[in-house]
C-alpha cells in the first residue's frame, strides 16, 4: 500500500472535515460535557489558517485522503528549565476503514522527520485515556507517558 502524504488543498476541506467528524463524535461519545456535536469540525476558514501556518498534513491512497495531522511547534525558553522546542501534534486522524494498516505510523514519522529538520527537542501530544489504540500506536512509535493532567468542573 503506497501512502503519499501532502499538504492539503483547500477544495478538500470536505474529506477532511468527513475524517475530522470520525474523531469528533468519538470525543463527543466519551465527553458530551466538553465537546459538542457539530457537523463542521475543520471549516474552509480554518483549513486555510492551517495551511498558512504549515501546520496540516494529509495521508493519502491511491488520491483518496485516509489521514490527516495538524502540528504546531513551540519554544519553551525561561529561566528555571532546559530550552525545549517542542513539536506537538495536536490532531492525528485516520479514517475508521483504514486504521490498523500503519497510516498512523506514517503520519507520526513523518511529523517526528518535521520536528527534526526545525530542530525541535521533543515531540508531544495528548491523548483521551479511553483511547486505547491509539495509546498502543504513540507507545509502539517510541513514545512514553510524561505527564498526568486532572480536571474537575467548577
């Protein structure tokens, strides 16, 4: 299987948007009380602020989009820890008919290639604790938990 992956062009903002729905409802299933259930995850608008930015990346088959990642890099440069730069992805998205055959991976491979060519130290995301497959996929690329975040409502 031969997976390309590219920079987006703003006429696909429906397949991606159709992909981003996937995770969406997935999120909403497991969080109703934060996420909402909204049919219009990535609009044009926000596609193209992404594309502007360089930051959304798509994996494709045979010109069909199976995939998609949205990354953003930051410096974390103060007086009391280590210079970090970071590259944080803060979407990854595979279409539900083709997870398991390594698409995944490849997005992820491709972002850690990203980070080294603009220098980044590390490479970091988050991931909801009920999201245990793609927990199994970050673990088997390398990755390693770091931190635990808690929440309450008020």
């Amino acid at each position: 299987m031969n997976i390309n992956i590219e920079i987006p062009k703003v006429e696909e903002q429906k397949e991606i948007n159709d992909l981003a729905r996937q995770i969406q409802k997935i999120h909403f299933n497991w969080r109703p009380d934060l996420f909402l259930n909204v049919e219009e995850v990535i609009s044009k608008e926000r596609l193209r602020g992404l594309l502007d930015k360089n930051c959304i990346y798509v994996a494709k088959i045979d010109e069909k989009i199976v995939g998609y990642i949205i990354i953003d890099i930051m410096e974390k440069d103060n007086s009391f820890i280590r210079y970090r730069k970071l590259l944080v992805v803060d979407t990854l998205c595979v279409d539900e008919n083709y997870r398991g055959k390594g698409i995944g991976t490849q997005l992820l491979e491709f972002a850690k290639n990203l980070g080294k060519e603009n220098k980044c130290t590390d490479m970091y995301l988050t991931v909801n604790p009920k999201n245990e497959n793609a927990i199994k996929t970050y673990e088997k690329f390398g990755m390693r938990l770091k931190d635990i975040t808690y929440m309450m409502e008020i």
